[in-house]
C-alpha cells in the first residue's frame, strides 16, 4: 500500500482510474507543473481543497440556520452585550 506524506498527515492511497477530457488533463499537468508537483499530486492537494470547501460551506449553513433563529440570536445577542459590560479587552491579544 503507498501512503501519501506531508508535515501534516500520512494517509494510505489506493490507484483510481478517470476519464477526463484531453484538454482538462493538459491544463492540470500545466498547473501541477508551474507548482512543481506530480499530476497525482497536484490533484489530490485539489480534491482535499474542494472537499474541505464543501463541508465547510455545510458548518456555515448550518450555522446560518442556528442564528436565524429569533431566540438563538437574542440569546447570543444578550451573551455578547455580557461580555462587552464585563469590561472584556479585544484589543488584548493574549485572549
């Protein structure tokens, strides 16, 4: 089994075969190319970008849904109004 290595994760890899369009290919290669990356490289780098994308646009419509919410956003309101009269320093960096 390969495994696939960066400083952040090493994660195994299984061989997959696609069907893209000829000039979608060369424009990949090109790009792995001017990043000094493999094609298989270079489009896994792509696919991890496109679904943590995904699911990070699901967190954010779901935390849309959460503050539509008239109560949640009074309740959030009310806990920011809070904290600001707690005398809470953002200027701080240490927070």
């Amino acid at each position: 089994m390969l495994c696939w290595s960066t400083e952040a994760n090493t994660m195994p890899l299984h061989k997959t075969a696609i069907t893209v369009p000829e000039s979608l290919l060369a424009a990949v290669d090109r790009a792995a190319s001017e990043r000094g990356e493999s094609r298989s490289a270079y489009i896994t780098r792509v696919l991890a970008v496109a679904v943590r994308a995904r699911r990070d646009a699901e967190i954010t419509r779901k935390l849309d849904e959460l503050f539509a919410d008239a109560r949640t956003a009074r309740a959030q309101r009310h806990m920011t109004e809070a904290l600001d009269e707690a005398g809470t320093d953002w200027n701080d960096e240490r927070w």
